[in-house]
C-alpha cells in the first residue's frame, strides 16, 4: 500500500483503526508508527507530547533576556564569513533592529554561506548571550517575518520521535484522528468535574496534544493523569479481592537461623527492621498468605530484612524466589546471598536466573530449581517466564517496578504452591497513598537508617560554581573514589531547551576537563541491555572514575565507593526523585556529596531545591514534594520514577491518586460499564 492511501470514512472511525488507514500513511510509515508502539487511533491518542514549545512574542534586542529563548526581527547587517576552530568550521554574522546589534553563529553548517545576505530580514530565534562587551545568539531557528507571525503565541507539541518520522507528521496524524474519531460523553458529571478541577475529556484530550494555553495545557494533563490513576486503582482494588484472606497453604514455623543471624552480624538492627521482620514472621506463620509491602527510605537496610524472610523460608524447607528489575541487580542479590551463605553458614542454596545467561548454565538452573536442590531463587522476570517449575515456592519478593499483581500471582500458583508475596518499595510516597498505590498489601515502613550511615552533604549551586565543583569531584577521585555525573537528557537537540545537559555532549566535556588521568564512561537508558551490564559492572569493580549518565542509575547498583555526586539541571527533575538519584552515594563508611547544579532564577523551584539541602528524610522530602510542586512548566522532562506511568507521577500528583481512589469507591458500579474513555484505551 503506498503512502498517501486514505480510508477516507473517518465516520467509520474507531479506537481500533489501524494506523496506516490514516490519510498520508502508507506501509512504510505505519512501521515508523509500530517502531513506536502505535498500531491504531487508540495508541496515538495516547501518545502523549513530552515536552511543548511556545513561539514567544517578537521583540527588539534590548527588551530580550539574555539566558531565555527570544523571538528577535532583525536585518542582516553584515556578509557571513566562515572560520574554523579546532575540528567545527563556524559561520557568523551580524543582526541588528536598527538600534542595537548581536553577532549570530551557525557551527558545521556552510551552506549557511548562502542562505542569508546583507538586508535580510528575519526573525531570530535562540538564546541570546551575553559574552563581554557583545551579544551572541548561537545555533538559531530562522523564519522568514510573515511565517513567524503565524506561529507566534502559539504552543505546539513535541513528541518523542524515530529515525525518519517527523514531529509534525505526528501532530498531523493526531489532529486528523482527533477530527474524525467521535468522543464519548464523560462519565464524570459537570458537578464532580468542577469539585474535583477537572477538565472533561474529550476536552482535555485535545488539549493535551494541543493545548490553547498554559492554564489549558495544565486542566488536561490533570484530567489525564487523574484517568491514568484511576484505571490503577481500578486494576489494583480488583486485584486485591482476589488476593485478600487467601489460605495459607504453607504455614511455617519460627526458626533458630534467623536469631543466629542476627546476633553474628557485624552490626544491629534498628528498631523498624525488627518490627518489619517481626511483621513478616507473624503473616508467613498465620491464616492467610501473605501480601506485605516493605516501604524504606534509600539505604535503610530493606535487603537484611528480605534476607530474613528468605532464610525462614528455606529452613522450613520451602523454595523463596526473588525478582530484581534488571540483570546487574539480580546478579548483585545473588553474590550478596552467595556472600551471606558462606560467611554465616546459612541453610541457603542460592541460584541465579536471567535471561541472559548461556543456555547451558540455565539448563542447570532450571534442573535446580525443579529439583528443589536450590531453595533460593535469584533472577529478573525469567523466573516468571515458561518452563521455570518450582518444587514448593512458598515466597516470591519482588520490588514496585514488576507491579506484581494478579496475574503473576496466578503464574505462581501455576508452577505450585500459592505463595506469599512481599514487596519492597523505596519509593517514599505518605502511607495513606501507600495504602493506595499497594491496594490489599498490608504496609511495614522501615524509617530510620543504619547507625553507621554518615549523612550525605548536599549543596545547591549555580553555573558560577562549576569549577569548584570539578575541584571537589576531582578531590574526592584522588582519594580513591568515584563519581557521578548525571544529565536529563541522551542527546543534544532531545529537547527544546538548548540549555539542557545531554550525556552525549557533556561526557565529552568532563573526558576533556578531567584529563586521560581518570576514566570517563556514560550511560544511558537507550543503549542495549549487555552494554549497559558491562559499563555498570566495570563501575562497580572500580574500572571507571566518573560515570556520565542519565537517571538509569536511579535504581542502581550498591557502589560503596562512589562518594559524590552532580545533577546538572537539577530544577528539571521532582524531589523524590532527585532524593533516588543522591542515594547512589552514601552506601559506605565515607562521607559523601550531592552537588545539585541549577541555573533557575524561578523562587517556587529554588525552594523545592533548598528542601534537599535540609533534610536527607525521603518520607519528608516526598511530603514536602507533594505540598510545593505546582502544575510545573510545559517544557518540563518526563519524570521516570519505579512507578512510571505515561503523565502521572505519584509524589508530584499524589492529590489526584488520591482523589481517583475516593472517586472509585463512590463510582466503582458507574465505572464497570465505560466505553471509549482513556481507561478503555488501554485496556483494548
């Protein structure tokens, strides 16, 4: 089928219709489409813009902000000429309004040499800079006055992309669906809309992709969102009835081991330890099975407490088996069990399980675990996966980001016995949206850290800063340790904020101001899955200084050496989340740093900053999150969190899930019939 065929019936239109019987889309493109999980109108309109830009208003040169991005007609004043510095060849020129002058650069981009002549007039848009005695606008977009005019004041959607499929392909796509695909009428009466601040959702729909306005953009995402958290609850609460009050088939008994463990380790227990392991011992000896969330801040010692959950487990002869969300963790867990058998002469018989592993040492894992010679089961999602038979599963722990659920349950219960299910969270969001987000587990919170923890020393800084900090990094290498260096962003040009650090560009930056002395290496979410194990592998066994990377590290490896580390364009993440990513330090005797780098002049975020200043408390780091942050700016990048949902994130807009979970309780009969909204989307 060639590009350009069209149904052309948009009456006949539905959440099902394939993407390529959309006007314009052909076989080649609906693969770009598939490349990005969009297969029907249903995915599209759920594929949201991860950032918008806004055309300011044109103004003159003196009335511009240098640092922000303007909007500038100006006449070309003088002939561009080409210089070369270094390996970039540099094509610059001036503009000016008549009254004053900036000078305008393009890098790598000769053709430019042509483009533009003496008299010329465009408008100019970039971050304008204020170098010395003179302005300077590098890298601009050029529009001709009438095409800027058209645009100007307007907001457009920028959506994540795939070689050869274009941003405003998307927004044509969108646009022809939202046209043709006829909306249901909300479910949600005007009177709850205007309690709960709701937009209705065909309304919030459209402005999602393309908001009117700020105020717009924000009612929208806050519809959405609210349906995101509702469709969770609605899915949680349904799972917890069928995992309320199950029978325990496997009921076990206190054992000596775990009391022996205790006393021969190096150090002692804090008090919330006790209680969450006294919790566990009293559910896995009771009436039903278990279903306990074990909620703790980073570094407050959530791992001893599995292990003990595992070790009387396994000393009443059952089989535990515990799910990590990546290969380098589960391996972590399985030296770590590995460590902890050998030292204290544990009953423990541990076994690692990827998917990654060759197929003859996975034959023998499997023969293991069926056999029930391994009682302790270490893997990624491969355990769940078919042809992996359990002798008597008892216990499976897993963390938040496997959402484990009803239907892994069922998989369980398929490969023998039910089991008890613990789940541990570092997620500090408050027990009543705990109590939410975990619908039908029982919540053990672990709220104090390890006595041997030195707290971590934070500092908020700007650009100005930026050599010290280097000299601190630096510092601290010298030692012996090791950093990390972490950037919102994979590429250059991701985004429209050219102001925004990328792991690509700044890892190139930090090798040449750092020197061939220390070894620099990056890391990002995009690159293959056995890249990645290798480079966090080498950072763990100390074969890497600085590691430049993205927020991938977030949930990370235990790095007891690495002592400090920068986030740059600290202002664009949420403060739970920065809290994960400081928590990569501080896992060892050392003091440690966080150097949080921002250039923000906006009061509202510098004091969201300067709570991470005060407080290493990720509980009251998350509250605080909850009460301060706002609608947040258009430009903001995505968070990602272990909860990800595709708007919604659970500390920044605690007060809709919340909201969706009172929603569901008054509404849940109204609920079970919806047809067409969002909710159905993903469910299709």
């Amino acid at each position: 089928m060639p590009d350009g065929f069209s149904v052309g019936l948009f009456k006949s239109m539905d959440n099902l219709t394939p993407i390529e019987n959309l006007k314009g889309i052909g076989d080649k493109t609906a693969g770009l489409f598939h490349k990005l999980g969009i297969f029907n109108c249903a995915d599209l309109l759920n594929y949201y813009p991860r950032a918008y830009d806004f055309y300011e208003h044109i103004t003159d040169i003196k009335s511009s902000a240098p640092g922000e991005r303007n909007a500038i007609l100006c006449t070309v004043k003088s002939t561009p000429r080409i210089m070369r510095y270094n390996s970039k060849s540099i094509v610059s020129f001036f503009v000016t309004d008549s009254e004053n002058v900036f000078e305008v650069k393009f890098f790598n981009a000769p053709y430019m040499l042509k483009s533009v002549k003496v008299g010329d007039r465009r408008v100019f848009r970039g971050i304008l800079r204020a170098i010395k005695d003179r302005l300077v606008m590098d890298q601009p977009k050029m529009y001709l006055p009438d095409e800027y005019s058209k645009l100007e004041g307007t907001i457009t959607p920028v959506y994540s992309l795939t070689k050869d499929l274009s941003n405003d392909r998307i927004s044509k796509c969108v646009n022809q669906v939202l046209s043709g695909l006829a909306l249901p009428e909300d479910y949600m009466t005007a009177e709850e809309l205007k309690e709960f601040s709701l937009s209705d959702y065909a309304t919030s729909l459209k402005n999602i992709h393309f908001p009117v306005s700020y105020e717009a953009q924000y009612y929208a995402r806050r519809r959405i969102v609210f349906e995101e958290f509702l469709y969770f609850v609605r899915i949680a609460k349904e799972g917890a009835k069928e995992n309320t009050n199950l029978k325990n088939t496997c009921r076990m008994i206190e054992v000596s081991d775990c009391k022996r463990l205790e006393e021969s380790l190096p150090y002692s227990l804090t008090n919330a330890q006790k209680r969450a392991i006294r919790d566990i011992f009293d559910d896995m000896s009771g009436d039903y099975l278990m279903n306990r969330l074990v909620q703790g801040d980073v570094g407050s010692g959530k791992t001893i407490v599995a292990v003990m959950a595992m070790l009387m487990c396994a000393a009443n002869g059952y089989q535990c088996a515990m799910m990590a969300p990546t290969e380098v963790l589960a391996r972590q867990h399985y030296e770590n069990v590995k460590s902890l058998t050998d030292k204290y002469k544990l009953c423990f018989k541990p076994v690692l399980l990827t998917g990654k592993m060759s197929a003859k040492d996975k034959r023998e894992a499997l023969a293991q675990i069926a056999s029930g010679e391994a009682n302790v089961v270490l893997g990624t999602h491969a355990i769940i996966q078919e042809g992996v038979e359990f002798k008597n599963l008892s216990l499976v722990i897993t963390d938040e980001q496997h959402r484990f659920g009803v239907k892994q349950r069922e998989t369980f219960k398929n490969k023998g016995n039910e089991p008890h299910l613990l789940v541990m969270s570092a997620t500090p969001i408050p027990r009543t949206l705990a109590m939410i987000v975990f619908a039908g587990l029982s919540v053990s919170v672990i709220d104090e850290l390890p006595k041997n923890r030195v707290p971590i020393q934070n500092c908020v800084v700007n650009s100005s800063f930026r050599k010290k900090a280097y000299e601190k990094i630096k510092e601290e290498l010298d030692k012996g340790h090791q950093a990390y260096i972490i950037c919102p962003m994979v590429l250059d040009n991701e985004d429209c904020d050219p102001n925004l650090k990328s792991v690509e560009q700044h890892t190139k930056d930090i090798k040449e101001i750092f020197g061939e002395h220390y070894r620099v290496a990056s890391l990002n979410g995009k690159m293959k899955p056995d890249e990645k194990t290798r480079i966090m592998e080498n950072f763990k066994n100390k074969n890497i200084d600085i590691l430049v990377s993205t927020t991938v590290i977030e949930v990370g490896i235990d790095v007891p050496n690495a002592t400090i580390i920068m986030i740059e364009n600290a202002d664009r993440f949420g403060l739970s989340q920065l809290h994960q990513l400081r928590g990569r330090v501080g896992r060892g005797s050392d003091a440690s740093f966080c150097i949080l780098m921002s250039d923000t002049k906006n009061e509202e975020t510098l004091k969201r900053l300067k709570i991470l200043n005060e407080t290493n408390d990720g509980f009251k780091i998350a509250n605080e999150d909850m009460k301060l942050r706002g609608p947040g700016e258009l430009n903001g990048v995505r968070q990602s969190g272990e909860l990800q949902f595709s708007l919604g994130d659970i500390t920044k807009d605690g007060d809709l899930m919340l909201l969706a979970g009172s929603f569901y309780e008054k509404a849940a009969d109204r609920l079970t019939d919806i047809k067409g909204n969002l909710i159905d989307f993903r469910t299709i």
